[in-house]
C-alpha cells in the first residue's frame, strides 16, 4: 500500500477548543499537499476554510460535537447551516443516553433527520465505541446501515478512549456494504494506518497520521 492511497483516506483533522484560522488555514494547505481526503474543522471556520480552498479540497465538519446529547433539532440545524457555508461532509455524534435507554427508534430517526439536513453530502455517525457494549456497537451498526448515512465512526477522539482494530472488524461484520468505516481517536503511524485500513477502515481520522504518512520512507 504506498502513501497516496493511504492519504487520500484520510481526513485531516484539527478540532482542539484553541484552534485559531492561521492553524486551519495550515491545516488546509497540508491536506492539499499530502492529497488527503478531506480536512475536519469546527463548524465556525467552515465558511472560511470553504472560500480559501475553492473547492481544492473536501470540507468536513462536526455536529452534536464532542458530547452528542444536544436535541435533534439542533443537530438538525448544526447540519443545515454547515452545508449552507459550504461543508461537504458531517461527522454527526449520536445520543449516547439514548443507546443506554434503548432509544434505537429515536437514534435511527434523529440520523435520518441529519442525513436529510446534508442535502446529498456525505454524512458520518460517530458512536464513541469506548462508551458502549459489544451488543450496543452491534445495534449501532444495524442502526446506522438502515439510516441511510454514508459511513460510521468510532470515536471523536474527546472521549476515554479511541479506534481499536477489534472494533473495526466488528464493524466490517456487521454494517451493510454500502457503509464506510472510519477509524478515529489514536491513529498516529503510518503502521497503524494500514493496519486499519487492512481491518476494514476506508477513512482515517487523525491530527497526525498524514504527516507521518508523508514524510515516511
């Protein structure tokens, strides 16, 4: 597997609290360089880093982020108001208490709701694997393949825990073919990348990975 194929599954990302638009715009100009599938920012700079890169590169944001227990229509509008400022892609966090709860009526509904407020752009469902069950990542795989969405997510990398290759397989055996995997939260070598990516994964999640995967020999 040589480094173009691996970065370009690889969305590029800068979601720290302190992020300021000279560190996006860096961020911006390395996924152009490194041929990255896109670059993940947070919600406020999208407009920004849509009109500066014209199109050169994909946009992804996130919504319901890091918590995922804001009320659908909140998430709903996150979406809406992303794509109006030019977002291509949505990394949405489910409701983790309403897994708990045994909600799945209400987290299939809610995803539903968000994959129409994408207009046709891709959309990701992050379910914090390191919160949940075995039975509940299941449910979550047969949840997200009757959605509609376009991938599911591990991790947003702001929990207690991140992508694990177990999970992955997990995920491969269970979601529909039509679903991406993304692998996020401690991906941080260009070894760990092709193992995941081997496991399964067709998108890396990472602040790291595509340096490393650059300057790698």
């Amino acid at each position: 597997m040589d480094k173009a194929e691996i970065l370009s599954r690889v969305d590029h990302t800068l979601l720290r609290q302190d992020a300021d638009w000279e560190q996006i715009r860096m961020l911006c100009d390395d996924g152009i360089r490194y041929g990255t599938a896109s670059v993940c920012i947070p919600p406020s700079y999208v407009r920004q880093a849509a009109e500066y890169l014209g199109g050169r590169l994909a946009v992804c944001t996130v919504i319901g982020f890091p918590n995922g227990y804001s009320t659908t229509g909140i998430k709903v509008f996150e979406a809406a108001d992303a794509i109006a400022n030019g977002a291509d892609e949505i990394d949405m966090v489910i409701n983790i208490g309403w897994v708990k709860d045994k909600k799945y009526d209400d987290i299939l509904s809610e995803i539903k709701a968000v994959k129409t407020a994408c207009d046709g752009k891709i959309l990701k469902v992050i379910i914090e694997t390191c919160l949940l069950t075995q039975e509940e990542k299941i449910k979550m795989c047969n949840i997200v393949s009757e959605s509609g969405a376009d991938f599911i997510k591990t991790s947003t990398g702001f929990s207690k825990g991140g992508a694990t290759l177990d999970d992955i397989k997990l995920f491969k055996a269970n979601v529909a073919p039509h679903v991406g995997i993304k692998a996020a939260g401690g991906v941080q070598t260009t070894e760990d990348a092709i193992a995941f990516i081997k496991a399964g994964a067709s998108r890396i999640g990472s602040s790291r990975i595509a340096k490393a995967v650059y300057e790698s020999r």
